[in-house]
C-alpha cells in the first residue's frame, strides 16, 4: 500500500512504474460519471496536496453496483494499474481492477462538498476540516516544522527534556494561568486558605504551565544545552486572530551564553525553519501563495536568506517616534511595542527581519539579566514581516543578589523561589534562552490570518471541542 504522494513522486522520478499494480487507499474528493460509462474518481489520503484519479468502468462486473455507492467523502480502496492521463489537470491516473467500499457518507449530509468553505464554517466541524486543502496542508507544513525543530537542536548538541505540563511556579510573574485542583468548584471559598490548599491533590496550588524555561534552566545549568517542546497554557481572555489558550512552544536553555549567543541560535532557528519549509513543502506553499496570501513566497525568501537587523529598543522608539505614522497605540520609551511598531520596523523601515534588544527593566518579567545601565534587561524579540515578533528570550539573571533585587521589585516572593535562586549560589554560570510559539511560526509560514487554523485542535475564550 503506497501513500499517494509516494506514487506520484516515485513515477515522476522513474517512468517504469507506468502499467505496474499498485494499492492506494483514501477519501474521495469527487465521483464524476461520464455518458461513456466511466467513473471518475478524485481520491486523496491526506499525504500530499494532489488528488489521485481513479477511472472505473461502470460495466466492470466486479464493482459495477458498489460505484453508485461511492460518493464525496466515502473511504475506499483502490488496486490497479498506473497509466498516462490524457486529460487535464494531472500527469497519470489509476486504472481501478478492484475497489474496496469501507465506510459510506451520505451525500445529503456530508457537509464538504467541492467548493470553498468559510473557515468559520470550518471550525464547526473541527472534526472533519482536516480533509480540506487548506487544513491538510497546514498539517502537513506544521509536521514538517516540528521535526525540523528537533533535528535544528539535535544537531547542536542540545539535549531534548520534558518540563512539567503541571507546575507550582509561575515564569511570568502574576501571570494568566489554569488552576488544577480537585477541590469543589461549586463550593470553594473566594480566598482559599492554607489549610484548603493541603487538601488539595498536590498539597500547594498548581497551574498550568505557561512555559517550561524555569525547569528547563535547571538541566541547562547541569547538561548545558537543552530544549524542551511541548504544550503550555494561558488563561487570557483573548479572542484575537494571534492569540490561543492552548499552544506549543519551543524554549532551549543554554549554559555558558550571553545575549549575543542566545540571538545567534534564536536567528539561525528561524533561518532553518523557513529553508525548510521552502524546500520540503514547496507544493503546499504555493497553495498558500495562490489562495492565502500572494506575497508568502517572497517573505519567507527575505527572512530565509537575508541578514536580520539588530536595534536597541531605544533606538527602535526614536525610530518609530520619528517616522510621521499616525500609530494606533502611541510610542514612547517605557512602553511596550505593539504589533503595528513591529511590523512597521519590518516592513517599512528595514524590509527584512529584525531583532530588537534591550528592553526597559519595568517592561519584562524578574529573570532577565539586568544591564548595566540598571534601566534595562539584556533581552531581545525577533521580529518577522508581516507577523511581527516570533521568538521572545533573554540572558537569564545570574547574579543571586540581583535577582532578588528583580523578584521584589516585581512583587514575585523569592520564598517560593528558593530553589531557583539556590542554582544562582551552587555553580552559577552566565546563561540564557528563548521561546517560541509554534503556532505563531506556522501562522507565519502559511500565511494565514487567524492562529485559530493551525493548530488541530483550537482553545480559545468559550470553546474547547473535543
């Protein structure tokens, strides 16, 4: 049983395969009956963009009746022979000598049919939007961003850890996050007091985690390099087109690291992450360029092959401040740069991608390694056109007097820290790390408006199927 990407790809590559027998097995996009007593079917297994063309005679005596019951969105398997097409549209089709019918759908009812669909519709039937063109192929590139995640670290001698899903600290500081307990809900008291608290499951309160940096600087601290790439949280009550409740983040740690290192693995990821995509998943990312977004090729080429800018945030306010745009938000030092500041900094002042570093103490949380300055952190976010930031990081705040300094500053209790500060007098080393999301990457890759479609599975403010 071949994938239908394997047999398109193998006899594009080798013509002996024309006229040999071949398996394959799928859903079908479309049935066409011809007055010629064919049957034209186009079949897709979700491995490839491209539909495979099965013709079947209507008169041939061993699948003549099961042909009317193959209609859009049935599962079948199809044996026979590869052979020429001399129609429009595709290169060979599949002479059916056998069809196996396994699973029907009405065609009343099956709601995919062969047109557009909103992707609000879509996500209505999150449960079937993984057969379309524009979900499949978002699946696919995720995929192959994933892996090529792992095989970018791997290759640098990283060392691949699992943080806690669940977690009693908070990276963030006063951050949005999940309660996980097994307490009643209907009855718990508006404050819970000590003696709630441990007789709760984990004896403390605990969270979802919003990110893995904290743990992952433990084993960075012992193994050197490490990254961990899982699922984290965030309770924000956000419907925004950029924004979900449930998302994957990537976040190596790195012993023996400043700012300068950190924004050398954080660019060259991003630099590998797009070559990739450009070069393993050509096909869907000229889908994308057709239907999403007529530009996407282009801007990935630019942050593919083109150096990044680098720009003190201070000299990206006078920048912007300078620069006559009527912005939305207004732009001063001190505060935070927003999506439109980014994008403006990408795409009209450097046209190309762009990190921005040293950032105002008060704007970022206590880990970050304060400057000398003592009014800025050595922190930086990469900024890609058209999306705007897509890694975040920092050299992390090594000195344990400082850091503590940075805790009570941000009301953080450095009691409840003490095994974090506890790796700043055994063995301290200058280090530092980053995160990224992988759905922000995805969404940048594809071109899509809303992070909503690509992740599989979206949660956001009112919904959670599934």
């Amino acid at each position: 049983m071949a994938a239908i990407s394997r047999v398109i790809d193998l006899i594009a590559r080798d013509q002996e395969y024309i006229g040999k027998t071949v398996r394959a097995q799928g859903w079908v996009r479309t049935k066409r009956d011809s007055k010629a007593g064919v049957s034209f079917i186009e079949l897709n297994d979700g491995s490839c963009l491209r539909n495979l063309q099965v013709v079947a005679d209507q008169e041939h005596p061993e699948y003549r009746q099961l042909l009317e019951s193959v209609t859009t969105g049935s599962a079948v398997m199809v044996e026979g022979s590869i052979a020429y097409s001399p129609g429009r549209g595709q290169t060979i089709e599949l002479k059916a000598d056998r069809i196996t019918l396994y699973g029907t759908a009405d065609p009343a009812v099956y709601p995919l049919q062969k047109k557009r669909h909103s992707f609000e519709f879509l996500r209505q039937i999150g449960h079937l939007r993984p057969r379309t063109n524009t979900i499949g192929a978002v699946s696919r590139v995720r995929n192959r961003l994933s892996y090529a995640i792992h095989q970018f670290f791997q290759d640098r001698g990283f060392y691949y850890i699992h943080t806690p899903i669940i977690t009693a600290s908070d990276c963030e500081g006063a951050g949005e996050m999940f309660r996980v307990t097994t307490l009643d809900a209907q009855n718990a008291p508006a404050k819970v007091p000590e003696e709630v608290h441990r007789a709760d499951f984990f004896g403390k309160p605990a969270f979802l985690t919003v990110s893995g940096q904290l743990q992952a600087e433990i084993y960075a601290l012992a193994m050197g390099r490490v990254y961990t790439f899982g699922p984290t949280f965030r309770a924000e009550n956000s419907n925004t087109s950029r924004h979900l409740a449930e998302f994957w983040m990537v976040e190596p740690e790195m012993a023996f690291c400043d700012l300068e290192g950190d924004l050398e693995i954080a660019q060259g990821l991003i630099r590998h992450l797009i070559g990739v995509a450009l070069q393993d998943c050509a096909e869907d990312l000229d889908f994308f360029t057709r239907f999403i977004e007529p530009t996407l090729r282009g801007t990935l080429e630019t942050v593919a092959f083109s150096p990044f800018e680098t720009v003190t945030y201070t000299e990206a306010v006078r920048i912007l401040k300078e620069s006559g745009e009527n912005f939305e938000f207004p732009v001063e030092w001190g505060n935070d740069l927003q999506a439109e500041h980014e994008r403006y900094l990408t795409e009209k002042v450097f046209r190309k991608p762009a990190a921005v570093i040293h950032f105002p103490r008060a704007l970022k949380p206590f880990y970050m390694r304060v400057n000398d300055d003592g009014n800025t952190v050595a922190a930086m976010d990469i900024l890609v056109p058209g999306t705007g930031e897509i890694i975040g990081g920092s050299q992390r705040e090594e000195r344990p007097d400082i850091l503590v300094e940075q805790m009570r500053l941000k009301s953080v209790e450095p009691e409840d820290y003490k095994w974090y500060l506890e790796l700043r007098e055994f063995g301290s080393v200058p280090h530092a790390g980053f995160g990224m999301g992988l759905e922000r990457l995805v969404q940048f890759v594809t071109g899509l408006p809303n992070i909503r479609e690509v992740i599989p599975f979206p949660r956001t403010p009112g919904h959670a199927e599934f």
